[in-house]
C-alpha cells in the first residue's frame, strides 16, 4: 500500500511537471521598438498590454525603447500586438503610433518633433 502511494505520488509529480513544460513552449517572444520616453509610459504599456487577449506577460526597457513581450501564439500575433501598442499612442516598429492617442498622451510621453 505504501509503495503504490509513493508511486502515484511520483506519477502525479512527473504529470505536473509536464504540463508546466508544455504551458511553457506554447508560449513566444517577441521584441518590438517603441517611441517610449519615460517611466509612466512603462507603467502605461505594460498595463495596456495586461489587458490584451494572449499576452502573458511584457516589459519596458526604457534606455532600449524595445517592450519585450511574451504571448500565446494561438490567441494572439505580433502584428496584433504592434497595433495594441499603436492604439495607445506609440510606435510599434515599423507600425505609427495612432495619432490621437499619441495626442492625448501627457506631454512629456509625447515623440520628440511631433508638434502641432
Ligand atoms: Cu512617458
């Protein structure tokens, strides 16, 4: 009786592990270029991509301007998430920052040279 609990045990230990290895390959990613300038547009892109479909988790280096984002590759893609970061006022790569939302970001979130 013993053993046949030990063995289940090691059976449940060996099930669980797999399915955190296989949770982790299903994941990618990705690393975008973004017009960010200081600290509040971190806060304001990582949350704004919190709440995208897919995105398990991302983060802002600020000194690079490069948001590093890890996603589901069957919920969601990088052009997808080129165009979250867009629709909040930032450049995404190749992709421009929508531009009403950029002119509704505070000033100094605001790209250099991009007066009116
Ligand atoms: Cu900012």
């Amino acid at each position: 009786m013993k053993n046949l609990i030990i063995t289940l045990i090691t059976l449940l230990a060996i099930n669980s592990n797999t399915a955190i290895a296989q949770k982790a390959k299903k994941t990618k990613t990705v690393i975008i270029k973004t017009s960010t300038e200081c600290g509040m547009c971190k806060t304001r892109i990582e949350k704004a991509m919190a709440y995208e479909k897919g995105i398990v988790s991302s983060n802002l280096n600020i000194d690079k301007a490069e948001l590093t984002v890890t996603y589901k590759p069957h919920k969601t893609d990088p052009d997808k998430i080129r165009l979250a970061i867009s629709s909040i006022g930032y450049d995404a790569d190749n992709l421009k920052a929508n531009q009403k939302a950029h002119d509704d970001l505070p000033d100094c979130c605001q790209k250099d040279g991009m007066n009116h």
